[in-house]
C-alpha cells in the first residue's frame, strides 16, 4: 500500500468514525466532510459559500454543469456560490486543460500535476491547491482531460455532497448541511472502460410518450435537457433517443443542438441509419424503403440527415434494415449490404469533407443482420460492430478472443426492456444487477469495450439497473461479484443515508430477483404450481413479506423520501405482489371449482376480483397522486391478460368461475398443498427420503480447482439463490478427466435403480465463434461424464421457453448400484454456463416452476 493510499484511507475512517460520510457515488471513496480538518477546503462554512470560476472560453457543457452545481451547493447548504471571473481568496476553479487559464497556468507552475489525465477520455481530477495564486489562499480545482471529463468532475463532487443523480427522475431529496469541506486529497476515478455508454428510450408508447406529452407538450428539449443531465450525473455520455411515433432531430430543432451543448453523443437505434430517424421516412420519404428499386431517394434522405448532423458529436448507425424494425427482404443478399454501407460512407465523406474513418460509425448486429455477418458480410474496420443481446439478456455473439482487433471496436447492444417475442416486458423493473454483471462480465473480457447501450424502455422504472449498468461500464474492476450486494447498499445510501441502506439494498436484490423468474406480462394462474411444495403460496408469501418489509421502512424514513422510496422500491414490490396473488386467487379458484366447492370457488373469484381492482388503484395513486401527479401515465402500460406475444389494449381480468351452491353435489374442501418437503439429511449429507434430492448450486461439498481454473459464486442470481460458473469466463474448452475442474455433491440414496438429474441452467446462449453450443457434464460417482448442451438457437421453441422460464432445465440419467453415500459430480466443458441448482429424482419428484426446496 502507498503512502497516499494509506493516508486516504485514514481520511476516510476518521470521516466514518465521526459520522461525516455524505452520499457519494457507489463506490468512491469519501471526499467530502461536514467538520473542518488540516487543509481541508471550505466549500461552505460560516454561512459563506466559496464562488466559483470558470473561463469565458470554456466549454458549453461544462458552464452548464458548473451551474447545476452552484444550484446543487444552494440545495444541499442554502448557500448560494456566486459565479466570478476572476480569482478570489478562496475560489473554486472549473476547467478543461487547454481551455482554463488558471488551471493551465497552475500547470505550468508545477503546482497541479495532470500527467495521469491529460490525454485521456474523460478524465478528471479533484484536488485543493494552496496559495495557488498571489491573493488566493486555496483554490479547488476540477480539472478535465476534456469536457466531459470536467462534467463528470462537476458532477462527482454534487454527488459527494448529497445530491443523488436521481434527484428529479426519481425525486431523490438532498440532505440539508451547514457545511462542506472538500479533504486534501487527490481525488479521481480513472478513465472510463468502456468508451460510450449510454441509454435507449424505447417502447415509449403509452407510458413516457404520454407523460412527456402532458407534462412537456411532447418530447421536446425540455425533456431531453432531464435526460442529458441524468446522463452525466451518472458518467454516461450516450444517448438513442425515443422513437415509437417520434423523430428527436425534426421532432424540435433544439434537441440535437442542445444534445452537442451539453456534451453527450447522439447516435440512432439499429434500424434507423445515417442520423435520420424511422419517423422521419415516414414524413418526407418517397417510395419504397427498398435500396435495389429506390436508391437514389434513400441516398438524398440519408445525405440530409449527415447534414443536419454536421460536426456534432454522433455516432452514426450504417447499415439497413427493412422497415419498421423489420428483416430486409428475402432477395437482399451480403453483397447488397457491403454497397449500402460503401455508399453511405462515401455520403458520409463527401457531407463532412473529411475521411469517414475519422467519423465514429457503428453497425448492430442485430438479429437477422449477425447471420449476415456470420455468413461472411464485412465492414471497414473503423466501423464499431455493435453485438447485441437476444432482447432477454443473454449476448448472442462476443469476438473471438484470438480475433484481430479492429480500429472500431465491438460494442453491446443490451435490454432492460422489451417489445417482441416470446412476450412484451415493458411494466416494472424486472433486471438483476448480477445477472446484468454475469453477461456485461463476459463483454468485457471479451473485449466488447466500444460501446454499450441498454434499451431502458419508458426509463422511469428501471432507475437501479440503469444506474448499475453505468456505473459498471465505467468500471468492471471495481465491481467484482462479491462486492454486488455492496453496490447495493451503497446505491440505497445514496438515495436514502445510511440508516437503512442495509435493509433497503436487500429489498431491492430480493425483488429483483423475484420478477427476473418470470416478467409479470408472463405471469398466469399456471406459472407455479398450486399442489406441490406450496409453490405458489410460497411465492406469495415471500411477496408480501417484502411488501410487509417495505411498508415497515416508508414509515421509519423521514417524510420527505417517500415518493423516492415509492418509485424506487415500494411500488415495484407493491405492484408485483398483488399480481403474483391475483394469480395465485384465480389459480385456487380453477382448484375449487374442479372439486365443486362453491363456496371456495367463489371466495377465490371474488378475492381475485379485488385484486385485479387493487393492480389499478396502485397505478392511479403512481400516476396521479405521487409527487403531486409530476409522473401520471409513468404506469399506463398494461400487464395483466396476455394472449399472444403483443401487450392487449387494456388490462383484462383473467377467467373465473362461480358456482351457486344449489348446483353442487356436496364436495368438501380439501386441503390445497401437500407440505413443503425440504431435502433432509443424514449424516450430514442431503438424502432421497421423500423421492428427490434438491441442492442449490453454491453448497457443494467440494470444488475442484486445475490450471488456473476455479469456480465463482455469483450471489443472488438464480430464481432461488444465486450461480455458480467456471472462472475465469476467457477459459477454453476442457474434456472433463479425472482431476478436470468439478464440483462434488455428496449425497445419500435409498435404493438402487435410475436415477434422473435435472441441472437448473442460467439461458446462456453460445456467444462464441464456434457455433455447436455450451457445454457442461454430469456423473455420478466414477461414471463417464456425460456431455450436455446447453445453449438453444435464439427465436427457437427451447429458447422461447428458457427466457420465459428464466432457466433451461435439463436432464440426464445414470445407473445406481448401490444403496448409500454417493457423489454427483458437475464438470467443467466450457466456460460461462452458470449452475443454479441440481435435482436428482429417485421416483418422488413432483412437477413445479422453480424445482423443490433445498
């Protein structure tokens, strides 16, 4: 350990210690103290706030941030920092080397180092200088490679005073101070790892598109100014704007114009080429979207949007696809495609006078266009390719580790939301932030590192995983998988103090985890099983206690964090609570109704009634009565009576049955579940006492370690408790043999016979080059392993069934000899196949969705 580093961690406790930490971003170390300290800098003290300077010649952006921090010190403290031009005896410096006269002039002097940022993307540096300047007896300088590199500067010290990112979006209030001082240390987070990142507003309709247009008559600037600030309070730097029925550049000429001002790159979503949005070939396009038949006008469309475009900071999408988020037509073919993109960078050169090389493109590979690319159709190497998810999560294709590296990059295209197949999920955050860790992991190592975008749907309810999904990008060392439930509790001190950060976290991994199981659009009265194991009352029992959880915590918070705390955590539990009840009402009333109990029947009928009643009054109190109203239609989207894979029009409540108690001949009511057998044990070691044997991945008896290779835990990630994976991710394939890497599941058996194994596997998909899938294998005892595939080819009937399930459940089957002590053993074949549970049924085994109890 350094000197420095050592120093800072003393700061840090002592801070801890003495009760000052604020809310700072998950993560960072605390730079910030509410009591003075040697050389501390006063940012606010004695009812005075240090002004703050910033050049005439400065970035827009950076001016602008540097004004949403004198308003966030007001918020915070009441004290107003006045914004000079000159230096003052204590002055808070604001710049971009190369741009701030005073920050480049204590460069000169030797008195600020930059050689760790200057240069670099996004870099920047916190640091108080003493007697900087004759006159001025301490100056803080935030100091930027470049301007978001100061934006984020800016942003990172209004974070460390108390103000959350999610301030407006989520109504995050500040704690108020009477003072704030800045600690002598050197304070920086590196440069970013992945070089744009950024969000895509998507299936908008009716949720945002209807709050934008009531409360903003469209969206227009006034929207997207909320989004472009959000997304550098939380070091984002790139944005897809919304489309369903919009056009961002037409929609208001201020939208891109202000996009450039504030500093975040604009690009357009995977089938909307060259700038121009889908809306916007509706509007002005002429003819067919077809480039064999109507080149020429696709050609001017195209060299119009490069236009508008000009010199601002875009990324721009190359490459067609047919209308509509549509395949393109049966007849286009590779050699097609390679014209189109040819052609339009040659637009591209001739609009901008300048190389298109030099110009930031990128190609999706998205769903029909990767087999176009895996069959051979190429782009020039500066082009990004943007890999993409199968919509549910899962990264269809990674690079080759081996592979040449091109000048563009890779990039991932990922989803929190979606509108397609096997169903629409577009109503609640429905996304761990371990299993976005597991896929954004092999992204990462994979080198996928140019660009990553997340479709996050209507943004307002998916403020967590947004905020993980940026963070990580930032930085996937910092956030290993032991440390996930540390981000939680640091997200929830962030929004809420350290009070309850701990029980707030575990109500946000715990309701998480429960809706990544099954999107609620997926929900029905059959999802889980109502006789076996008390699956279905279980699960809502396990519900309601979080809601009972939650309910506990909204009282003990201070009454100004209760619309945050609703948005953030209750309503989301609330919500699908209900739901999953309503269900599980309607499910016992199918029950009742075959036994002919009326009375039964009827109760159930009538309390699922209620509910269904309940699911929209929860949505009216979301949209009209919190926060004053400030988010009404945020909860418009429908859930409840899925068909087909489109959304129906309105909520419909599902069938049920009543019954007159005239038509019934008498049937008593019996009870519905037949006890929650649990796996005993004897001698310590689980048992087939009741027919089957269940074991969560993570309690093996034993690892086997070989050359490099071991086994990771990733907490909280199954649909019951967490995943285990070989590691690390970049491994080769491996034969299992003897002492090849496994794990040991000892157990006892009853009887002799076959038995079957069910291995609970995360819906991975063969994200490698070499196309005949993921495998691990199974034995019992000293028998050869037997090999299992595991990935199904996306928009398959295995796929469709093992995104919907949130797991592939396979099975295989061995010969038992003997009676007693014996040892399932799990190999290693490739790597990234995550093990959540196994299951060996000796003849006991009953049906159900998430498997029996440990």
């Amino acid at each position: 350990m350094t000197r420095y580093t050592c120093l800072r961690s003393v700061i840090v406790l002592l801070c801890l210690l003495a009760g000052r930490c604020l809310a700072q971003s998950p993560g960072d170390a605390v730079c910030v103290a509410e009591q003075p300290g040697a050389n501390y800098f006063p940012l606010v003290a004695g009812g005075q706030a240090s002004p703050v300077l910033v050049s005439d010649s400065e970035w827009p952006g950076v001016k602008r941030a540097a004004a949403s921090f004198i308003t966030d010190v007001q918020a915070v403290t009441g004290q107003l920092p006045v914004m000079v031009n000159k230096a003052q005896k204590r002055v808070v410096i604001i710049g971009t080397i190369g741009k701030n006269q005073w920050i480049d002039r204590l460069i000169k002097q030797g008195k600020l180092k930059v050689n760790d940022i200057a240069g670099k993307w996004e870099t920047y540096l916190i640091q108080s200088v003493h007697h900087p300047f004759p006159g001025v007896e301490d100056a803080l300088i935030i100091a930027g490679s470049d301007k978001r590199g100061t934006i984020y500067g800016v942003y990172d010290l209004s974070a460390q005073i108390g103000v959350s990112p999610w301030y407006w979006w989520a109504d995050v209030p500040v704690k108020r101070k009477k003072a704030l001082y800045v600690l002598p240390s050197r304070h920086t987070d590196g440069t970013p790892a992945v070089k744009y990142r950024g969000i895509f507003i998507n299936d908008e309709a009716p949720a945002f598109s209807g709050w934008a247009r009531e409360k903003f008559n469209g969206l227009n600037h006034h929207v997207y100014e909320k989004v472009f600030e959000l997304i550098l309070r939380l070091k984002g730097n790139y944005l897809w704007p919304a489309m369903w029925g919009n056009a961002f550049n037409d929609d208001d000429k201020e939208n891109p114009a202000l996009a450039d001002e504030y500093g975040v790159v604009m690009g357009t979503s995977h089938h909307e080429p060259m700038d121009r949005a889908q809306q916007e070939w509706k509007r002005y396009g002429k003819g067919a979207w077809n480039y064999e038949t109507n080149k020429q006008e696709l050609q001017s469309f195209w060299r119009e949007g490069i236009e508008h475009m000009g010199n601002k900071e875009t990324v721009v999408t190359v490459g067609m696809r047919g209308d509509g988020d549509m395949p393109m037509t049966e007849g286009s073919n590779i050699a097609l495609l390679e014209n189109i993109v040819k052609d339009q960078r040659q637009i591209i050169g001739s609009v901008l006078k300048k190389d298109p090389a030099d110009v930031p493109q990128m190609w999706a590979l998205y769903k029909e266009v990767q087999d176009y690319y895996d069959k051979g159709m190429r782009v020039p190497d500066d082009i990004t390719l943007l890999l993409c998810d199968d919509n549910w999560g899962n990264i269809r294709k990674l690079p080759a580790l081996t592979g040449k590296p091109r000048k563009g990059g890779y990039g991932i295209y990922y989803h929190f939301d979606y509108v397609g197949g096997p169903r629409n999920y577009k109503w609640l955050n429905t996304n761990t932030i371990a299993k976005t860790w597991e896929q954004m992991h092999l992204a990462y190592a994979y080198n996928a590192r140019q660009i990553w975008v997340v479709n996050v749907g209507d943004l307002k309810p998916m403020e967590y995983p947004i905020s993980f999904f940026l963070d990580y990008a930032w930085n996937p060392e910092k956030w290993p998988a032991a440390k996930l439930h540390q981000y939680a509790i640091d997200w929830a001190k962030q929004q809420f103090g350290a009070e309850h950060a701990g029980k707030i976290a575990e109500l946000l991994t715990q309701y998480t985890r429960y809706n990544s199981r099954r999107k609620p659009e997926l929900l029905d009265q059959n999802t889980y099983s109502l006789i076996n194991y008390n699956e279905f009352e279980h699960v809502v029992k396990d519900y309601k206690q979080l809601e009972q959880q939650a309910e506990a915590l909204a009282g003990a918070l201070p009454k100004a964090y209760q619309d945050a705390f609703y948005e953030l955590v209750w309503h989301p539990i609330q919500a699908c609570a209900n739901l999953n009840e309503l269900y599980f009402e309607v499910a016992k009333n199918k029950y009742y109704a075959q036994l002919g109990n009326a009375s039964a029947t009827n109760e159930a009928a009538a309390a699922a009634k209620q509910l269904f009643d309940k699911d929209q009054q929860i949505s009216n109190y979301y949209n009209h009565q919190l926060a004053g109203g400030k988010w009404n239609h945020m909860m418009d989207q429908t859930h409840i009576g899925y068909v087909m894979w489109s959304d129906p029009k309105t909520n419909r409540m599902p069938d049920v049955v009543t019954l007159s108690p005239e038509s019934v001949s008498g049937h008593q009511e019996t009870p519905i579940a037949q006890g929650l057998e649990h796996t005993p044990k004897i001698d310590g070691l689980p048992a087939d006492t009741h027919g089957y044997i269940a074991i969560e991945a993570e309690h093996y008896s034993k690892a086997v370690n070989q050359k490099g290779i071991s086994w990771l835990t990733v907490p909280d990630y199954g649909n019951t408790l967490s995943g285990v994976t070989p590691w690390p991710v970049t491994a080769s394939r491996i034969k299992p043999a003897a002492a090849t890497p496994h794990l040991e599941y000892n157990i006892r058996l009853k009887d002799t016979g076959t038995v079957a194994i069910t291995t609970y596997i995360s819906p991975t998909l063969d994200f490698r080059n070499g196309g005949d899938g993921l495998y691990y294998a199974i034995s019992v005892d000293d028998e050869q392993p037997q090999l299992v595939n595991m990935a199904a080819k996306t928009d398959s009937k295995e796929w469709a069934g093992a995104v919907s399930d949130n797991i592939r459940k396979l099975t295989t089957r061995h010969r038992v000899s003997k009676p007693g002590k014996h040892t399932i053993k799990y190999w290693m074949v490739d790597p990234a196949v995550v093990l959540q549970k196994i299951v060996l049924d000796s003849g006991g085994l009953k049906p159900s969705y998430l498997g029996p109890p440990e």
